[in-house]
C-alpha cells in the first residue's frame, strides 16, 4: 500500500518534492483504505460488534493496549487472533491462572549444556511476552505479581529478567480480557495497570440479526480465508500519520476541562463528580483523549480532530480511569452514566477564548 506518490512540484536540485497538502491526502487516503480493508477482513470471520471493531483498531494505531470486557462467548478470542493475521503480527495467547508465574510470561535463564565444550551456562528462554500481539485471556483470574510482569512490557516495550533488559518486538500490543460476571476467584487490576490501558472496551451482545448470521455462519463446513492486508512496516507509517493530525487549541482544553471534571477535589468540579467521584482520571487519559481522536478523525476521512471526535472516544478512555463513590454503587450509577453527564456538563471553549486560557497567540497544528 503506498503512502507517499511522487509530486508535481520540483525542487531545485529536479527532485519530485511531496507537498503538504500531498501528504494530508494521501494520509487520508492511505488509512481509510487500510480502515476498510481491514474491517472487510474481519468481518469475514466476526459479524456485528463495530464499534469494539473500530475502537480496537484506533487504539492499535495509537500504539495503544486495549482492555475487552464482556461476558464468554462473545469471540473476543477469536477478534483478536484474526486481527493479529490480517496485520501479519506474531501472535500469542496466555490464559491467565491463579498458579501462573511471572516467569511463566517474561522467560527465564536455563542452564544448558554445551555438548561440543562441555562447559555449562545460563541462556535466556523467551516467553509469550515477546510477540507482537499478545492476548492476556481472562488477566484477572492470576495474583497480582503476574499481573506485575507485564507492567514494564506495556509502558516501555522491554522485559528486565535478571540483570538483562531484552526489547520486545514492534509492534507489540497487549490485549487482555476480563469476564464482567464470574468475580470469585479473581484479582481486580490495580488502578497503576489499569491506567496502562488505552481501552476499556465493553463487549456486549450481538443483535438478533447478527446472531442468526452468526449461528449459520459458524456451524457449517466452509471456513473464511483471512488475506493480510497490512505490513509492520505500514503499521508503523500509519502510526505516525496519527501524530501529525492537527489539532487546535480549543480541543486541547476540551479534552483537559473534561478530564480535570472527573476530580473531586479540583475548585470547581461539578457537584455530582463530588459526590459520585472518590478519584478521577490522571493525565494520561488527556494524552489518550487526543490520540484517540486524532486516530479516529482519519477514519472518517479528515486530517483534522473535532470536539466530536474527543467525545466518541471518551467513554473507552474514562471508564476504566474513574473511581466511584460507595454512594454510586449503592445507587448503581457506573462510570458510564458519569461519562455522559460529564460530556453534557463540560463546556466547549471557543478557539479564541481557548488561546486566551492557554496564555498564547499561537500553537503549531501538530505536536
């Protein structure tokens, strides 16, 4: 898939120069096509769930790690292994269990023997963790130091074993499961884990339609063919056609107004974040925000992020970032419905007004 043709305009030394605008539409062009070829790719195994579609590639082209809940069943397995073939991505499972060790994901130094010197040593035996997708399938059902061994993996794309820190391949993206329903047994995530994750994607049920397909679709002997569609190579210029989408600076205070709303204790927050809000969203639900919607903004075929775009990608960056008050729950307000009031609350600040806020007169349109 090409993403860059060759232009009209000519520099002084004759070479074909790419002009900005050039590159604006071909970087639409180029995500949008992958966008559509791998949706058409996936739904030739998954039918329905689009918007768990869309959000799970949005966050794959933030370079981000993705958190699927929903009940068994629901082929969130089979979403993620597909995606992994069609992005031509070393993929690897791990069904997390209260016995699993932290080793049993990073690797360990093995004591090997050399039959030609005779001469032992330690060599390091990789784990699942070195892949490019890794599926963590139920990563609440194991202790908490396992759930550990992957902290370092997601922030830093590297795995410390011993005295030796050994990249992980790139891409890497950890996408891990959790069942909403079945809780004995489990170890909740700790809020620093949680926070690594882009998404907390809801998984729900399909429609009836859907399910009808679905029942006729995977009970009979034909077998869909997955085709790859993209490259690491491509993913990566991809990944950074994301960052250079322009933003203003009015959506920049947006999405800081919204995630300082969800603080009780900031001046000024809203009174029912003060009394259904025991702890808010820290800064990396900003950062989120922005790369989400810049993701997004391409999928729809602009080079530029809208207000809407931060509120279509609120409710899987926030969900997962918002403590509730013993007052909620007892009320059985989720964070959800917090999100909702908190995008019907926040104001959006004019351009000009944002600037003024800001203290500057002007801002470079990508970061």
């Amino acid at each position: 898939m090409p993403f860059v043709t060759q232009s009209t305009e000519q520099t002084t030394s004759g070479e074909a120069r790419v002009s900005p605008e050039e590159l604006k539409e071909q970087a639409i062009k180029g995500l949008s096509a992958a966008y559509q070829k791998i949706k058409h790719e996936i739904g030739l195994v998954i039918i329905g769930q689009d918007d768990v579609i869309d959000e799970l590639l949005i966050a794959m082209f933030c370079r981000g790690h993705v958190l699927l809940v929903g009940v068994p069943g629901l082929a969130k397995t089979l979403l993620c292994s597909t995606l992994a073939s069609i992005l031509k991505l070393r993929f690897r499972r791990i069904q997390f269990t209260p016995d699993l060790m932290p080793a049993d994901i990073t690797g360990t130094d093995v004591l090997q023997d050399d039959p030609e010197s005779g001469q032992k040593s330690f060599q390091f035996m990789q784990g699942p963790l070195f892949t490019n997708v890794l599926l963590a399938d139920e990563i609440n059902r194991t202790p908490p130091k396992t759930q550990a061994a992957l902290l370092e993996a997601m922030q830093e794309h590297h795995v410390t074993v011993g005295s030796e820190t050994r990249p992980l391949p790139d891409p890497f993206f950890t996408l891990a499961t959790q069942n909403p329903i079945e809780q004995e047994g489990t170890y909740p995530l700790p809020e620093a884990q949680l926070d690594r994750f882009m998404f907390n994607i809801v998984v729900d049920y399909p429609t009836a339609d859907e399910e009808l397909q679905i029942l006729k679709q995977t009970t009979g002997t034909e077998q869909p063919q997955i085709t790859p569609v993209l490259s690491s190579r491509q993913i990566h210029a991809l990944q950074d056609v994301v960052r250079r989408v322009p933003c203003a600076e009015y959506v920049f205070v947006y999405a800081r107004d919204l995630v300082r709303a969800t603080r009780p204790a900031v001046p000024n927050a809203p009174e029912f974040v003060q009394e259904l809000v025991s702890w808010g969203a820290g800064p990396r639900a900003g950062q989120h925000l922005i790369l989400g919607a810049r993701a997004r903004a391409l999928l729809k075929g602009r080079f530029h992020v809208t207000t809407d775009d931060i509120k279509a990608v609120a409710r899987p960056v926030l969900r997962h970032r918002i403590m509730t008050t013993f007052q909620a729950q007892s009320q059985g307000i989720s964070t959800d419905e917090i999100v909702e009031r908190l995008l019907e609350h926040v104001p959006v600040e004019l351009h000009e007004r944002a600037k003024k806020q800001t203290g500057r007169r002007k801002r470079p349109l990508s970061e």
